[in-house]
C-alpha cells in the first residue's frame, strides 16, 4: 500500500480499528505540521524526522489505558543535516497499516485522510520535559542511547482511529531476519536484549509496559547499528497507575492479545499484563533468535496447546533449553539464557526485576566475547 506520494507503509505501530492505544502526557493541542521539528531529541545521532502516522482505536478508558510517557530521540543535526548524509534533510510523510474496516478502498482513503492530517493538524508534543527526563534516565544509568521512539505528535481522525507520528525508525529486525539471516549470533542478541531490557526499565518505571515484545516492533537503523529501537506500543497497558500496582485478574482482559508465539501466560489468561509480562515475552523471543525455534511454534493454530506447553517449561527451564537447542550447539552463553528465564519465571505478578542484575548476565557473556553491549550490533543488513 502507498500513499498518495507513493512513500511506502512503515509499520512503526501495528495498529487495528477497535484498539486501545494510550495517549502521552506532555502533549498540547496545536495546529502544526507533523514533521516540523520533528528531529528534536535527546540523541544527535538518531534517524531523521520522516513521519509515521499509527491508526487507532477509541478514546481510552480506565486506569489502564492512561498516558504513555514516550522519550524524544534523534536530536536534529546542525544546519538540518540528515544523520549519515550531507545536505539538508527533507522529511518524508509515512502512515503506518491500519486494519481494514470495510474494504481496501476505504482503507486506502482512510490512510490518505490520516496522512494528510497527520502533515496539517496533528497535536503536536512539548517535548523539553520529556527530554530533560530521558537525559536524567541515560545518565543516571550510564546509557548512551535511549530506544524509545520520538513521538512527533498525535491525533483524532474520524473519531475513529487515534494515530502517532513517529520519526522513521529504521527497519524491523523481523525484516532482517526474512532477509535470509533466520538466526541471530549469539554476540546480536545479547547486544539487543541489553538494550531492551533499557527500553523496558524505562517504560517500567513510567508504570506502563509493552505488551507485544516481537521482532516485528523491535527496529535497527541501517546507518548507525547502535541503535536499537523499541516501537509497537498497539497493546501498551498502565499496570501501576498512581504508583498503585493492579491485582492480578484473570478473564479481567481480552485474553490472548498480542504475538501468540511470544505473549506471556499473564496475557494468555486475560490478566493485565504486569512487568514479569514483558521479561517473559523477550525471553521467549531470545530463544526464537537464537535456535528458530520454540516448543510451541507448530501449534499456534491450538491457543490451548500453546498455554500448555508455556506452562510446562515456565517450571523446566532446562528441558525447556535441551528442545529448543536439540539440533543446534548450545550457545556459549547458555548459562546467561539459563540464568535470565529462571530468574524471570520466578518472578510474582506484581515483583520489581532486579533490571540491573539481568544486563549483567548478558554483559558479562558479552565482555567474554570482547564485545561491548552498546557497540554496534554484530548483524549484517541493507538498508
């Protein structure tokens, strides 16, 4: 699908009518275009303003579904120089796939409309606060880069999709992954599990988690590999609003909501998604990078076979190891792996991760290999 321009989709967000997808605080209601000023961030080096425009449900409801803090990112370059590039910058307009409600052609002018408002009228973001707060973060914890998204701006269209404008992020590692490289090196994944579970601290401590950790919503700039960019906030949930956790429910949700491959047995039973939740889903996902496969890859067809399955090896993390690495070595840093899922499944719905500690099992395996968690990843890709 391509807008008017002919600037391709960049799924930034997946996005579907009918979800729920938080709003952030720090914002205005400004007539403005989307892009100008777009670039501004805590990053010089992050990747251009282009724009992405994500479609949406209704207006949230509950203490659930309040606001998203987002961290700005990718400070514009002096004289508007893109990043990489010589000469000014000139942003290009880009809205992510919404779900169709009635057909391709309307789907096709709801981007068109989306896209449009997205350039004329969307709210745009008094971002210093968010900036001076995401600055605070990466010192304090020593981080040279933040993989939050900047949030360009935000709208209501048709009262009935709420879209974001995201600078455009790179591209996927899913699509990397498609590209032929199927499995990650050990060294990549460890490199991007660091600077997810940054991204994860993050948003954490904002009372919000993700919701949908996929390589689908995990991006790499092609430009500078050291970036690693967490993105996809369709089913973000608020699991501590006020600083007061929420209980843990079961059937209180729509369950199954996410990636059925990745999502954790919180999501699987209607629960609202805790932090556990999060740490859950990227371990699964470090598995699936590392060996291609997971226990349950043949049954998503079966949810129940796949939430008996999780169940089974959230208690055997070991046997869980063994099939997984059946037809494969076991990784160098297999006790790393090991040591972050028993920790991470033993954690109670609403306990605190002990963040720091997890890094440093991948840090370390890291630091065996000479590598550096926050140098470039070690993957090879096109632009």
């Amino acid at each position: 699908m391509c807008l008017p321009e002919g600037e391709p989709v960049l799924p930034a967000v997946r996005a579907r009518r009918g979800a729920r997808l938080p709003l952030l605080p720090g914002l205005r209601r400004e007539a403005a275009p989307a892009a100008a000023g777009g670039g501004d961030g805590t990053d010089g080096a992050g990747p251009g303003p282009a724009a992405a425009a994500a479609a949406a449900g209704p207006e949230p409801r509950g203490p659930g579904e309040a606001q998203l803090p987002l961290a700005p990112q990718g400070a514009a370059r002096p004289g508007g120089a893109a990043p990489g590039r010589g000469g000014p910058h000139r942003p290009r307009q880009r809205a992510v796939e919404a779900a169709p409600a009635a057909g391709a052609g309307r789907l096709r002018a709801d981007v068109r409309r989306m896209s449009k408002m997205a350039r004329s009228t969307t709210n745009r973001i008094s971002s210093s606060e968010l900036q001076r707060q995401a600055q605070k973060w990466k010192k304090w914890h020593s981080v040279p880069f933040l993989g939050i998204p900047n949030c360009v701006g935000f709208g209501l269209h048709a009262d009935s999709y709420r879209f974001l404008v995201f600078s455009d992020l790179g591209r996927t590692l899913q699509s990397v992954l498609n590209d032929g490289l199927q499995l990650l090196r050990e060294k990549a994944a460890f490199q991007i599990v660091v600077r997810l579970l940054d991204c994860l601290e993050y948003i954490h401590e904002n009372e919000y988690v993700h919701g949908d950790i996929t390589a689908e919503n995990i991006y790499l700039n092609p430009t500078d590999l050291t970036q690693v960019t967490l993105a996809g906030y369709c089913y973000a949930f608020r699991y501590c609003p006020g600083g007061k956790h929420v209980a843990q429910r079961e059937g209180s949700r729509t369950p199954h909501e996410g990636t059925m491959e990745f999502i954790s047995l919180d999501s699987h039973k209607g629960a609202g998604p805790s932090r556990r939740s999060d740490l859950e889903s990227l371990g699964y996902c470090l598995l699936k990078w590392l060996c291609g496969f997971l226990p349950w890859s043949d049954d998503l067809d079966k949810v129940e076979t796949v939430v008996e399955k999780k169940e089974k090896y959230r208690g055997d993390v070991k046997c869980l190891l063994r099939l997984c690495f059946r037809q494969r070595s076991i990784p160098a840093g297999q006790d790393a792996l090991q040591s972050y899922l028993q920790q991470v499944m033993a954690l109670q719905y609403e306990e605190k991760p002990d963040y720091e500690a997890l890094r440093q099992l991948f840090k370390k395996a890291l630091e065996k290999m000479k590598a550096s968690a926050y140098d470039s990843v070690d993957i090879k890709m096109v632009p």
